[in-house]
C-alpha cells in the first residue's frame, strides 16, 4: 500500500511517501520555509510522487498532521489532503502532530517526549514509551496536553526515565531544565517530519482511515477568535 504523508503544522513543510509492504520510504522532503505552506506543500507533493515514478492514482491512502500546530498550517494541509482524497475516492487519515514527532525518533527504545511551542511558557505535549517499532502513549487520558514547562518538566521527573525530546521546544526544554535524565533528538529528527507522518499513519491502519469529509484538525486549545469571542460573552454589559 502506497501513503502519502504532508505535514504543514510548523514552520518546515514536508512531504513523504511511503510503501507500507516494504517498509520503506520511498522520497522524502523537508523545508523549512517563511512562506506560506500553500506555496509549496503540491509542488512537494507533486515532486515527491514524481520521483519514485508514481502517480496520484498509485496513492492509496493520504495522511496529515492534524495538530496541534499552526492554525494556518493545519488548515492548508487538512485542505490538500482532502482535496486529493476527494478527487481520486480515496481514504485519509490525520495523526497527531505529536505522535508523528515521536515516530520520526521512533528507533530510541524509551521514553520520548514531543514537544511544541504553543504561547507564553505553555507548550504541547506528549509522552511516548517506544519499543523501537511501535508507541505506547505513557498515559491512558490526557497523554497530549496544552500545559506549562513546569508542570511538563515535573512530569517527565515523576516517570524517572530517560527521556528523549523531540519537536521545536524542545532545545529549550533541554536547556533550561538541565538534567542527566533528558536528551534531545539530533536535528533531522528534532522539527515536524512527513515521515513521521506515514509512520503514525501505518500504525494507526485501517480503522484509523477515514473519508475525506470526515478529516478535521485538533488544536488542543482554543484559536484565537474563539478566545476572544469567549473573553467578550463573560464581559458585563
């Protein structure tokens, strides 16, 4: 089976393909761009597919990073692939930005903690044990959180392992929050990967393929309309 992963979730936008038979990815792109993800994730995509001598129709299933992320960049990548999976009648599939992190470092056997900016000194989170193939989310509920770095760091010291950090927070965390029990992932497995996408995506199978009308993204926390909205309903007239 043929996946075509995209993630526009962060500031790199990238595309995958991967042959879940063989267990291999077949092209992979990664940029890191200031554009807008709508300026280059088709042509990354159209790139990605062309080179392995594919086409859109071999495509089986098309996968996303749901979120939690940018706003923007969950909306254009959750477009694209619906967009896809509509015209050619396929299955899609969208992963948490989170979990994918996790599966781009999925050859650690631990514990990995994804890690993402979100405002102020609040970031996402999630907790992952991995066997080196497969992830097990630490917690049965609430195992990727909006939460401080301080209640994240009191989390990861409360497990007592060592732990490996992945995603755009977490060169901070390992800065300022030094400890011999926390390690950080080298740089090709450290920002938001397509890769990672195909391999959350694989994992999750066929219960986890969806059709397109049914794909929507997960922010873990309210946008910024929705806040202010809600800040303006509990003013008093």
């Amino acid at each position: 089976m043929l996946l075509l992963g995209i993630d526009t979730s962060g500031k790199t936008a990238s595309a995958a393909l991967f042959d879940t038979d063989t267990e291999i990815i077949l092209a992979s792109s990664v940029l890191y761009t200031q554009k807008t993800h709508s300026q280059v994730i088709m042509p990354m995509v159209k790139s990605v597919i062309g080179q392995t001598g594919h086409t859109f129709g071999d495509i089986d299933v098309f996968a996303a990073a749901a979120g939690p992320g940018s706003y923007t960049g969950l909306r254009i990548g959750a477009a694209a692939v619906k967009a896809m999976a509509f015209a050619l009648d396929c299955k899609c599939c969208g992963v948490s930005t989170l979990s994918a992190l996790a599966y781009s470092n999925i050859a650690y056997q631990g514990t990995i903690c994804s890690v993402m900016r979100a405002r102020a000194d609040l970031v996402y989170a999630g907790i992952y044990k991995s066997d080196g193939y497969a992830l097990t989310p630490l917690y049965e509920s609430d195992n990727e959180r909006l939460c401080s770095r301080d209640e994240l760091a009191q989390l990861l010291a409360f497990n007592g392992e060592k732990t490996l950090l992945c995603g755009d927070g977490a060169a901070d965390m390992f800065t300022d929050y030094r400890s011999p029990m926390l390690f950080i992932a080298p740089p090709h497995g450290r920002l938001q990967n397509a890769a990672g996408v195909c391999l959350a995506a694989a994992a999750a199978g066929q219960s986890g393929y969806i059709s397109p009308d049914e794909l929507e993204v997960m922010y873990l926390q309210q946008v910024k309309a929705e806040k202010d909205l809600e800040d303006k309903m509990k003013k008093p007239e």
